[in-house]
C-alpha cells in the first residue's frame, strides 16, 4: 500500500496487478495496461514523482501517463522483485530473487551481497541471493534484509549481522528505523526484534506475544509502531504495551502483510482476503465499491 505525492492510494495485488485509488474512481492495471508484472511487492516515488513498482515480472516505472517496464535484459538481477527503495539523493535501489542492484541511468548495476550459506528452502519462496527489503538509516547506511540475515552498507564496506551478533533471526523479512533511532526487524520465526545501539531484543518474546512470522512494520504520525503476526493478527505497540487486532476487532483475515497510513491519518491494512480500513479501534473491510 502507498500513497502519492498526488494523494492517490497504490493497492499491490499478488496475481492482479496495482490499483489506484484517486479519491473518487478505482482503476485497476495489470498488462493489457502495459503493467509488468501480476504480483506487487513494492511501491515507491522518485524524486521526480515517477512511481515505481517492484513486481513479479521487473520493475514497473509510472510517470503519470504510461508504464514503461525494465526486466533482466535492463540489468536486473532477476525479474522476481521482492524489494524497492528510493533513497535520500533519489536513487533507485531494488533487491531480487537474484540480489540487489541500483538503476545507474537506464540500466540497473548489480550491488554484490554474499549469499545466504544455508537459504531455507521451506518457506514459501526462498533463496541464497533473495533480497527481502531494503532501508536506509538516518545515518544514510543502507541495510538489506536476506534469509542469511541482514547487511550494513556504510558506502565504502559491507557488513553482514546474523544470529550469532544478537538479531534473533536470520530470516528477516523487513526493516525500519523508528523516529528515536532504533531498528526494528520483521523477522520469519522468532517475531519482532528490536537495536537500540547496543543490544538486540525480541520484543515479541519479551512481551508474551504468540506467533512468530511477522512480514511488515511501520510507524504512524503518532509513534505507534503496527506489524502482523501471521494467524494472529495485527499488533499495535505505543511504547509500553502492544494491542492486538484481529477478528473480534473487524479482521477476517488473520494473514495482514502491509500496512499504511495516509496523510488523512487513516491507517489500511491488507493481505489475504483483501484490504482492511482502520475506524476508531476496528477494521471495516475495503471492497472496490468502499467504504471509502
């Protein structure tokens, strides 16, 4: 889920293409609008307000009029995109089934990253060069997120952090810096992690939470920290004590994988069984035809 510089809201499917919301009409994409890929795993603006989309088949580039498609014959690792990031001096990092790479001009570059020694072959989609997400810190280090846990890039060495350095899972999923500097990690078994600069914690085993699979974290206007837990729910942490969200509060699916919310202060969660919008403290579900 991402929202615009426009206002428009993007909506990434997992077989059917993006969808946009610009505040009165829902239009689909997928590639007899010339979109390039069926499944959207990432979506970000440039800069210039080009929206850019991550996606089974490439990259997807949006300038507002036409799609215009970069795959492997413009440089990418592999077509399977599984991460997208826009940094601060606008340019354009993605990572792979097949690595990480960076759009110099028209073309990507390969960014090396040293494979995973053991990927794990049971999940869903696994492999030694998967990147799963990739972030830049306050501090402009650049941190992608593999199956092999997680590399530090500080523009000159690379770094690699894992199990044995206190992260409390090498399968990492998505990372995010919060406002007061600590990294949090959305990690595939041991829940949520939390570095403060000195030390790792599990913040889900610290506070009793169940389930262990978490794929997203964000932050909203007012500090709380949102992720799902996968047939659990959606958690909210304001600090000191996690909410959970989940059928009773207007979630029929227990499987959320995003969540966003958008300058109106509106807070949507998506995943399986569609899209999810936040009123008061329950979810209403989001259908083409709203509630919008």
């Amino acid at each position: 889920i991402f929202q615009d510089s426009r206002g428009h809201l993007w909506f990434g499917t997992n077989g059917d293409g993006v969808c946009r919301y610009d505040g009165n009409t829902l239009q689909y994409f997928a590639g007899s609008e010339g979109f390039g890929g069926a499944a959207v795993r990432g979506i970000v603006e440039d800069h210039a307000g080009n929206v850019w989309f991550g996606t089974s088949g490439g990259v997807t580039r949006y300038d507002g009029e036409a799609f215009v498609n970069f795959t492997v014959d413009d440089g990418l690792n592999h077509d399977d995109v599984w991460a997208i990031l826009v940094d601060r001096d606008g340019d354009l990092w993605v990572g792979t089934y097949g690595g990480a790479c960076r759009l110099e001009g028209e073309r990507f570059v390969s960014f090396a990253i040293p494979p995973a020694a053991e990927p794990d072959l049971d999940r869903g989609v696994a492999g030694p060069n998967l990147v799963r997400s990739i972030m830049q810190d306050r501090a402009g280090q650049y941190w992608f997120a593999t199956d092999g846990g997680v590399h530090v890039y500080d523009g000159k060495t690379l770094r690699r952090i894992g199990e044995a350095d206190g992260l409390c899972d090498d399968s990492v999923n998505c990372i995010l810096e919060d406002r007061s500097g600590n990294l949090w990690f959305a990690t595939h078994y041991s829940g949520v992690c939390r570095f403060d600069g000195e030390s790792y914690v599990n913040m889900s085993k610290q506070a009793g939470l169940p389930g262990t699979e978490v794929w997203d974290i964000h932050q909203d206007r007012a500090g709380n920290l949102w992720f799902p837990v996968e047939n659990v729910g959606l958690f909210r942490f304001d600090g000191r004590t996690f909410k959970n969200f989940a059928r009773p509060q207007g979630l029929s699916s227990l499987a959320i994988q995003c969540t966003l919310e958008d300058r109106e202060g509106r807070l949507w969660a998506g995943g399986y069984l569609g899209l999810y919008r936040l009123d008061g403290e329950s979810f209403v579900s989001v259908s083409k035809h709203g509630p919008w």
